[in-house]
C-alpha cells in the first residue's frame, strides 16, 4: 500500500518480529523514520538494515514493554533520535505455546501475569509516555494497537491470551474517546491466521494441521505479515483521518461464522 507518512516519526513495537518487521518496513517505504523496538537487539538491527539498504530510516531501540521504566525509556530515546513521536505501534505480545494451553483451572498462574504484563499492561505502559509527547508537541498524533481475532471470538484453551487481546480492544475504544480532543486517533487491529515461521512450524508445514487450520477460513489460506502492514499503514495515514476506536478484522473471513457443512 502507497500512503504519505513523509518525515512521520513511528514507534513498532515487537518490531524484531514477524509482523512487527513487516510493518516497519512498510513504514519506512512510505516515507516514515521509523524506531523498531523489542528485547532483541540482533533480531531488531536485522529489521533496521534490511529498512536502511531499500534507502529509508530507521533505528534500533531496546525496550521490554511490560515495564514502566522501559517504556518511558523508548519514547524518550524517539525522541531524541528524531525530535518528536507521531505514530506508536503497540505489536508486542506473547502467548503460550500448544503445551501450555490448558482450561483456565489448570492453567498456570505465572504464564497469565506474564501474558498480561506483556500484551495488555506494555499497551498501557508504551501508550501513556506517547500520549503524553504527542500531546506536548500539540499536533495531534496516532497509535494503533495490535490484537487478535481471539480478542473478539475466544478460542479455547488459551485465556490469558484471549483477556489480554480483549483488553487491548477495550482500551482501545477506551482511549479514542478519551483523545479525540487532542486529535490523538487510537485504532487496533485484528489479525486472523498469519503465516510466518511460528505459524509455519505449528500448523502450515503437516498438510493435515494446514487443512485442519484453513477449514475455519473462507478465503481457504493464511495471511501474510504484509496484510497486516497494509492495515497500519492505512490507519497511520490521513487517508483514514475520520477513524478512530475502530477494530479492523484482518482474518480471511475466519470470525464471519462456521464454513462448515452441518
């Protein structure tokens, strides 16, 4: 997708990562200056050399967004890098893999905090620092929030994940009719099934898992990080000016109903 992000400072968050990677990259090629940010700095610089060698701008930034400080600590180094924040990118998150899935009373208390702490607590802890900047700077600003499909229709066996992504949704709502008078749009939004290595390896790689899989989605495929890219960049961009508090389903039509016949 083609939007005008020209000299528009981004924040991704998870941007070491599958999708998070994908959408820095599109960020950069839009014309954004984009800080790519997550825990792992080796997974992150490939993200910004990858930006670098297509001819766009971008920087590395250590953060672990279920903590305060290191949040803060983002934003401030944003800006110090490039003078002002004007899009933030709430991707990180976790869940636990299929041999941690288990109902809620046999499900593992600190796998739920760390969920929690990770994918709805590091919004709230990466959003409050933004909003706080890009209300200085009194120009406005926007932040999109990456959930999932289970946020809207839960699946089983996976409820820390599931309250998380629900939350973030919630706030989301939450904080566009909180900030629509600083011109501060927040949207989120909901991918479906994307295929990248860890989707690769759990399902798409056994033709039965990949079929078994792909019976939930009409279009009959899994998406890709770049599908997901396309969606942010839209919503960071003035063509999706009147949106805000908007979930925008990314999913190949799984959370449309049943595709099977009865």
């Amino acid at each position: 997708m083609r939007v005008d992000l020209k000299d528009r400072v981004v924040i991704v968050t998870g941007g070491g990562g599958a999708i998070g990677g994908a959408m820095a990259e599109a960020f950069a090629e839009n014309g954004a200056k984009v800080v790519v940010a997550g825990r792992t700095i080796k997974t992150l610089e490939a993200v910004v050399e990858t930006i670098k060698a297509k001819g766009g701008e971008a920087s590395a930034v250590i953060a672990d967004v279920s903590d305060r400080d290191s949040a803060a600590n983002m934003v401030a180094e944003t800006v110090k890098l490039y003078g002002r924040l004007d899009v933030l990118v709430n991707n990180a998150g976790i869940n636990g893999g299929p041999d941690q899935r288990k109902p809620i009373h046999e499900y593992s208390d600190e796998l739920w905090e760390r969920i929690i702490n990770v994918d709805l607590n590091g919004v709230y802890y990466c959003s409050k620092p933004a909003i706080q900047q890009m209300e200085k700077q009194g120009q406005g600003g926007n932040i999109i929030n990456i959930g999932s499909i289970v946020g809207l229709a839960p699946l089983r066996l996976q409820c820390a994940f599931t309250a998380a992504k629900a939350g973030v949704f919630n706030l989301t709502k939450a904080m566009a009719l909180e900030l629509a008078p600083l011109n501060i749009r927040v949207n989120g939004i909901a991918p479906g099934s994307i295929m990248f290595e860890g989707t690769r390896k759990l399902f798409y790689a056994d033709p039965v898992k990949a079929e078994a899989m792909m019976s939930h989605i009409p279009q009959h495929r899994p998406g890709e990080p770049k599908d997901i890219a396309g969606m942010a960049c839209f919503l960071a961009s003035d063509d999706s000016s009147y949106m805000t508090g908007t979930i925008n389903v990314v999913d190949g039509g799984w959370i449309c109903g049943y595709t099977r016949d009865f």
